[in-house]
C-alpha cells in the first residue's frame, strides 16, 4: 500500500498531491482536477475532515460565506473582481 507523501493520478485525469497512509489519503493534501479547479483539505482514512474548493478562476467556495449567484447579484466571479465589462 502507498505509505507517505507524493501524487497519484486517477483515470480520470485528477492527481493527488499530499500523505498518504495505508493507501488512504492523509492529512494534509490536495485534488487538482482536469478543468483547473483544487480541493485543498484534511483527511482522515480517505475522507476529508476540513477542506477548501477553488474553481479555475480563482474563486474560493466557503459554506458559510457563498453569495455567489445567489440570487440577487448574478455576474460572475471576473466581473465581480474586475468589473462589469462591454460585450466584444
């Protein structure tokens, strides 16, 4: 079994970077997946206890503070960072 730190690829193109244990992820690592996105966490046995979601463009999922697209205001992350921009 895959015992301490370095990444493994998974068929569907996401790499784990982090400690491993017993071939379960461990402490603290991080998933990249395909499309730019990361899930940055703390695991125990292969589940994670505490962790982080940032897209491809840079924005951060929190649970508790998630006001984007909710409902009221429904640009995207770039224009809220940069600012409402004219087609073309």
């Amino acid at each position: 079994r895959m015992e301490g730190r370095g990444s493994y690829r998974m068929p569907t193109g996401t790499v784990y970077r982090g400690t491993l244990k017993d071939g379960m992820f461990e402490g603290k690592g991080e998933l990249h997946f395909p499309g730019g996105g990361r899930y940055q966490a703390i695991w125990h046995r292969g589940v994670p206890v505490q962790g982080k979601y940032t897209f491809a463009d840079g924005l951060e999922y929190e649970d508790k503070k998630w006001h984007y697209c909710d409902g009221y205001d429904r640009r995207f992350y770039a224009e809220i960072c940069s600012g409402l921009k004219p087609a073309g």
